[in-house]
C-alpha cells in the first residue's frame, strides 16, 4: 500500500500515514494527535514533547526479528505511577503484524498482540494480586503479575498503531514468566487488550550495529550541569536521562527531576555519606558501572534498628544494578523476573533450579539518600523485603506499598498501606571487600567480622577431597589385599621340656629358611595356653650378616565366668609384623618362658611372608578424616554464625 | 588453600602407604642388633645375650 498523504487538522502541516493499518499518527509541526477514521481525520489533541531519554533507538530505525524485517514507525512516553516513564516503540512488521517494543530502565521487551478465546474472561484489574498468577490466560508457561499501576500517556512521535488520547489515563498490569516471557494486560478497553511477548536484548532485534550511539558510554553518562533550587550550588546529573531524584552535594536537599529542571523536596543529614564517592567506575563481572546513588535503609527486630547501605551503580547498556553492603558484607546485586522464582513451600524459593531458604522478612524502611535514582525515592518509603539465601547468592524480594486515602466521608481518616505496584526480585551474589576495592581501585574498605547471610563457606572442598582420598585409599586397599599373596616360609612345633623356674628359659634356633625381599614378615607363635602364658622373645637372624630384629611374642588366654557371664582373653597364636629384610637365609632364635614350668611346653613357630595388613588401612582412612571432622565442626559454627541474625534459623532451638 | 593443603597432605598419605606397601615396611620402632655366630653356638651364649639386651620386655603374663 502506498503511503496516505494528509493535512494536520489542526496545522495543517503535511502529515504522511506510511503503514496502511497505523491508526495515528503525530504531527511533527504542532505535535497534535491525528487519527484517521473512515471518512476523515480526527484531531485527538496535543501531546507533549518527547523526553530525552537517551534511548538508542529513534523513529524510522530498521531491524530483523526472527527473520521478519520490521521498522520502527512511532514512539510514545508514558508515565509510571511511582514517577519515571518508560518508551514504547511501535514496530511494522513486513508480514503485517503491529510489535510493541516497551524499553524501561535498559531493558527491552517486544511483544505482540495476543488473540486469546477467551478475552472476556481475563480478571479485572482489582482482582489481580501481585505476585500472583494469571490463569485465564491459555499459555503453556505460567505467567505472574510482576507489577501493576495506572499509566499516562504523556507523549508521541510517528505512526502509531492505535488510538492514543493525550494525558488519557488506563490500568496496566505486566506479567512475567519464567525464562524471560512477558505480557501486558491494557485495560485501556473492555475486554482488556493482551500483548503477549518476552524480554529480549537490543543485539536480537537485527538493527545495525551502529544503532548504539557512542555517547552512551558510561563514561560519558556524566551529562547535566545544574544549580540546586535551595542553595544555587553546582550538581552534576550523572545519568540525566533517567534520574527522578538527586541530592545536592552542596547543601544535602533531596530535589526532585522532572524533565531537567530540579524542584526542592526536602532537607537531608550532610553526615551521612557513602565509603565510596559518587562518581567511581567499578568494573564487575566485566561491566564497568558508574556509582550514582547511594541510600541508607534499615529494618526493626525487637526494638532494634539495623541499618545496611545500598550503592546505586549504572551503565546505560546494562542498566541498574545495585552494590549493598551490610555489616561490612558486599553483594552485587540485579534484577531478575519476578516468574522466574517459584515458590517452595512456606520458607524457601526457587531459582534457576537451586533452592533458596528464607532468611529474613521485613518492613524496610529508606533513611537516607544522596546521589540520583530511576524513581522517585523518598526518605521514609517502606517496602517489604525478604531475603533468601543459596550462598553465595540471595535472592530479595521487594513488594511495594501505596498508601490510599480514605474515601471522602469515611470514619478512619488515616491512610493505609495497601500492597499495589510492583514486585521485584533481585539477585545478589556476595563479593569480598577486597573485590569491591580492587573494581574501584581503592583501598581501606573495613572488613566484616560477621558472617554474611550468603557468604560461601570457603572450605567446603574440603569434604569432595575428603570423599575421593576415602575412595582412593579404599581402591587401593582392594587392590593390594587382591595381588598380596601371603606365602608360608617356615613352620614347626617345638616340645620344650620343664624348666626349673619361671625366671629359667628354654632356647631354640629354628632351622635356616629362605626369605625374599621387599615383603613383609609376619611370625606366629602358638601354644595350648589354658588360663596361663609363655613368653618368646625371638630374634630374626640373616646367616650371612649376623644382623637380627628381635620381637617379643606373649602367648596368653584366660577366660572365665564372672557374675554368669562368660569372657575370654589374650590368643593362643600371636603374631608380629616385621618390615622386609634383605633377601637371604634366616634362622630365628628364640628364648621361652612360661608359667607352668614344671610341665613341657609345645609351642609352634610359623614364618609367612607378603602378608596384607589391614591396620594400615583403618590407620589412613582415621588419618585423612581427622581434618574434615575438625572442619565439619567449625562448618557448623559458621553456618550457626550465618544465621545468628534471622529469624528463621535452623540452629536456634525452638525454646 | 586450607582444602588445597588437606589435599596434598592427603595426597602423601596414601603415597606413603602405597610405599608401605611396595616395599614390606611395617612401622614401627626396629630392634636390630648383630648376633655372631659364636654366640648362637655356644651353649648358654644366647640366653646370657638375651638377658642383657634392653628391649626384651621381661614378660611374665598374668591376667
């Protein structure tokens, strides 16, 4: 089709219609809304200018989605409730098809309008509870309402593919899924519209590369020059595209950015001041990030206020991400989609397929800020937080409040915090202070003599060396009981005759036998003991070198009843380990002793060689789990320390 | 470093039971002495050695 060439109605500038089913389009002269009707054209009104918000995208780009060429034909702001807008880009597909492209805080989400059966039963706004699903919607992936509010349709530019009224007000909820899929319910009509797409990074939408301008670098962020209202000092607007709120480094006020001008909100403590100045670069995980706010916030356990301090850090191709440090503990912290984490059970979530345990959950309340923010933040806004921990990651939940006031006429005059907007979760993955300092290129951070709720244990190591050492020593011991084969040298009985005492011996030198190397030695010497004991002391003795290793053999056995229980000791057929001797011919002496004197003595001397000692065995298996049991009980008390400030500790007894 | 010294240390162990076992030694403290020959021989040589050795234990049983 052809391009439709028109006059403004209210200008009468010329205005061009280039998508046959684009239903707007913007005057560029007198910025008046145009929508074209069956017969004529309909003055919908004047929208304001666009707001500059360094979006690297613009009004006639072209890319390719999914093999599709597409361009982007129109472009509208629109106002979020907790101030701050967002861009929404209109996208003409070649097959026909109208895409919205929605870019808030860095990030894009393309989506197209959904054709659902059953519309009409989609739930009404009020009924939608964040956080929760939505389950009239027939998709295979189960998608939750991530936020919801009012928008205001502030500004346009372009072709646009529905009827848009300037400064019209209309509910919105988004919804988010898992893996990245997103929707939004417009509830701008009855039955309410869907738009059903997903999360997707600018290099998947095909533009040219050259689509980022070079002034979106983070060191060129640095942008607006201004004066603060309240003391006329200097302030620097470090991302001036999205700041809402910045504090006046000059004279501490809290003021308020509303298009470039700055208004006076309120006066804040000049003590209080972030560890690192505003303005550092930091590089993390291969981002370098501007820090540009910094903010205090605290929660109340038992009458106790503890405090933690957020560090704001921005680069305008990735976004926000956040730098918190509690009890001197540093985590890196971004957003994830509120569908990706699943609920699992009453105290734990899921994420990513690893389980997250409930830590805390409170109020937490904004003490003070200094620097800029992407929202209008105030000192005093509570949120409620609950931490959940996987160390080293902890995920964080943030479900805000509205306070609505009370119907006109009605009893309770005071306003009530009502669960509304949005439910964030963020990432957190703990980094070590001498990491923080090493991105910034600073030094003196304090160090954290707690333990942090998602510190990693730094030794846990220690137990999969513990298990293959355990494994290895067992496979080993397997294979040397396996090729050991035990191998008897010598053995004969010998008939001692009556001594005079039992400090008289009897002595005996075997006949000579045939030992080999490098094979242990193991001598047995048994007799028909009967509640008594003979003594060998023995010597091994190499022929040719006279050198001997002595041994002592007690041979005993007693048994008994006591008390009608039956016992038994000692053995009848000791034996000894030797370490190998040099290869060669050996006899062995021995000296016997033994309690019934008076009486002859048979005793059995038996030589074997390459016998397997099993005591070893038991003796390295207790050798290598000595450090790990230490390191299991020190395990413990970490963990214990872990959770020593929550509320939902395994390590506190229930008393 | 703590698990990576575990390992190693680990690691010599089963080396040195391993050399235990290639090699027949049995731990212990060895009581090695040199008996000559005319000592073994002569009657009463050996057990008059023995009594003046000092790692005979002198066992005299008895429960």
């Amino acid at each position: 089709m052809s391009p439709v060439q028109a006059s403004c109605p209210a200008c009468g500038a010329p205005i061009q219609f280039k998508i046959g089913s684009s239903i707007v389009v913007v005057c560029e002269y007198c910025n008046s809304v145009v929508a074209r009707g069956d017969r004529n054209l309909e003055d919908l009104g004047k929208v304001a200018d666009l707001v500059e918000t360094g979006s690297p995208l613009q009004v006639g780009l072209r890319g390719i989605y999914r093999g599709v060429p597409f361009e982007l034909t129109g472009r509208a702001q629109l106002g979020h409730p907790a101030g701050g807008l967002w861009d929404e880009w209109y996208a003409a597909f070649q097959d026909g098809r109208w895409g919205w492209l929605a870019e808030a805080q860095g990030r894009f989400y393309l989506t197209f309008p959904g054709s659902i059966p059953q519309q009409a039963l989609i739930e009404p706004f009020d009924s939608l509870e964040l956080g929760g699903p939505v389950r009239s919607l027939p998709l295979q992936v189960p998608l939750i309402v991530a936020e919801k509010g009012t928008a205001r349709m502030l500004g346009a530019k372009g072709e646009i593919p529905y009827k848009i009224t300037p400064g019209e007000l209309y509910d919105y909820a988004d919804l988010s899924g898992p893996h990245g899929e997103f929707a939004t319910l417009d509830y701008s009509e009855q039955p309410p519209l869907v738009f059903i797409g997903r999360e997707l990074h600018l290099s998947e939408l095909g533009f040219p590369p050259d689509v980022v301008p070079p002034e979106r670098e983070a060191h060129r962020v640095t942008a607006a020059q201004l004066n603060c209202p309240q003391c006329g000092g200097p302030l620097e607007l470090r991302a001036p595209d999205k700041s809402e709120r910045v504090t006046c480094p000059n004279c501490s006020s809290l003021l308020d950015v509303s298009q470039g001008k700055l208004a006076f909100l309120k006066a804040l403590d000049p003590r209080v001041k972030p560890f690192i100045p505003l303005g550092s670069i930091g590089e993390f995980f291969g981002t370098r990030l501007m820090l540009i706010g910094f903010m205090v916030r605290s929660v109340e356990f038992e009458g106790v206020r503890y405090y933690w301090e957020e560090y704001l850090l921005y680069e305008p191709q990735t976004g926000f991400r956040w730098l918190v440090r509690s009890d001197d503990n540093w985590n890196f912290v971004e957003t994830v989609p509120p569908a990706s984490v699943m609920v699992s059970g009453e105290r734990a979530v899921i994420y990513n397929g690893k389980r997250f345990k409930l830590y805390q959950d409170a109020a937490a309340r904004v003490e003070h800020v200094y620097g800029e923010f992407y929202w209008k933040v105030m000192t005093g806004e509570v949120v409620r937080a609950a931490d959940y921990i996987a160390p080293p990651l902890m995920l964080s939940k943030e479900e805000s409040f509205v306070l609505q006031l009370p119907q006109p006429g009605a009893k309770d005059k005071k306003p009530k915090a009502v669960r509304a907007g949005e439910i964030n979760w963020s990432l957190g993955t703990f980094v070590r202070p001498q990491e923080v300092e090493r991105a910034f290129g600073i030094s003196g951070l304090p160090r954290p003599s707690k333990v942090a709720p998602n510190q990693p244990y730094p030794y846990k190591k220690i137990y999969k060396y513990w298990g293959l050492l355990l494994l290895a020593v067992i496979a080993m011991a397997i294979v040397v009981a396996a090729t050991t084969r035990p191998q008897k040298v010598f053995e004969q009985t010998y008939t001692l005759d009556p001594i005079k005492s039992q400090d008289d011996s009897q002595v005996r030198f075997t006949e000579p036998f045939e030992l080999k190397g490098r094979r242990n030695i193991v001598v047995t010497a048994a007799a028909s003991v009967d509640n008594s004991w003979v003594e060998i002391d023995g010597d091994l003795i190499n022929q040719a070198t006279d050198e001997s290793e002595a041994f002592t053999l007690p041979i005993e056995y007693y048994y008994g009843v006591d008390d009608g229980e039956s016992w038994s000791e000692g053995s009848r057929s000791p034996d000894i380990y030797l370490s190998a001797q040099p290869a060669g011919t050996y006899i062995l002496g021995f000296e016997a002793r033994w309690e019934k004197f008076q009486q002859p003595m048979a005793v059995t001397i038996r030589v074997e060689q390459g016998v397997f000692n099993g005591g070893y065995i038991v003796l390295v298996l207790i050798l290598l789990s000595l450090f790990p049991i230490v390191m299991l009980i020190y395990h413990w008390r970490f963990e214990a320390r872990r959770w020593a400030d929550s509320d939902y500790s395994p390590y506190q007894s229930s008393s | 470093m703590l698990s990576r010294a575990y390992l190693i240390i680990g690691l010599l162990i089963i080396g040195g039971y391993g050399l235990l076992a290639l090699t027949g030694t049995e731990l212990g403290r060895a009581h090695r002495e040199k008996i000559p020959a005319d000592v073994r021989q002569s009657p009463g040589g050996y057990r008059s050695f023995h009594s003046t050795s000092i790692w005979h234990s002198g066992f005299r049983g008895g429960k």
